[in-house]
C-alpha cells in the first residue's frame, strides 16, 4: 500500500488480507476514528466501514451513505431551572420580583 497522504494508504489488496488489516487498524486504532473505503460489485462500485466515527453508513435503496446524527441527538449542557438575569430585567423593568433590582439592591425611589 502507499500513503498518499498523512494516515492515507491506498492499494489492491486481496479480502483476506483487507479484513486481516482491518482487524489490526481497530485493534490499533483505540478510541481513534478510521475509515476503509473497498471497491465491490455494487451500483456505487466500493463500500466502506467506519470504526469510532459518528457519522454512520446507511443504506438508502441499494445506495450506502453516511448518515451524520442530526442535532437533536447531540447532548445540550444542562441549564439551572428558573429563569435568567436578563429574564427577570425584562420582566419586571430591570427590577427582580418584590421590588428590588436584580443585584440585589433596593430601588431608592
């Protein structure tokens, strides 16, 4: 195989020895990210595995694409219950509830 790029290999290589390598670039890989992109008798002409990536390969009527998780599965920080700072100005004029400011101020009007 040669690299072509910086962790890039490409070459010809038999399915024993794709799938013996493969087995050793996981193995070796660890928590890493890798891709193996082999040609096959399909429409598209190659498919590829993906290991630690989470981007996901999904078949779509013969056609294999990578599937990218959509925003809604990404995990938001979690926020304090209640409302903001900002919030609490805008509600009561820059004062917080009971008549003081937000800074914990009396008005001295």
């Amino acid at each position: 195989m040669l690299e072509i790029s910086a962790g890039e290999f490409v070459g010809k290589l038999s399915r024993r020895v794709r799938e013996r390598l493969w087995t050793k670039v996981r193995e070796l890989a660890g928590n890493g990210r890798a891709l193996l992109v082999y040609q096959t008798q399909n429409e598209q002409g190659y498919t590829f595995e993906t290991h630690d990536h989470h981007w996901e390969p999904a078949d779509f009527d013969g056609l294999t694409l990578m599937r990218r998780p959509s925003q809604a599965t990404k995990k938001s920080p979690k926020l304090k219950p209640g409302w903001s700072n900002a919030a609490k100005r805008r509600k009561y004029g820059g004062k917080g509830p009971g008549g003081k400011n937000t800074r914990g101020e009396a008005d001295e009007r």
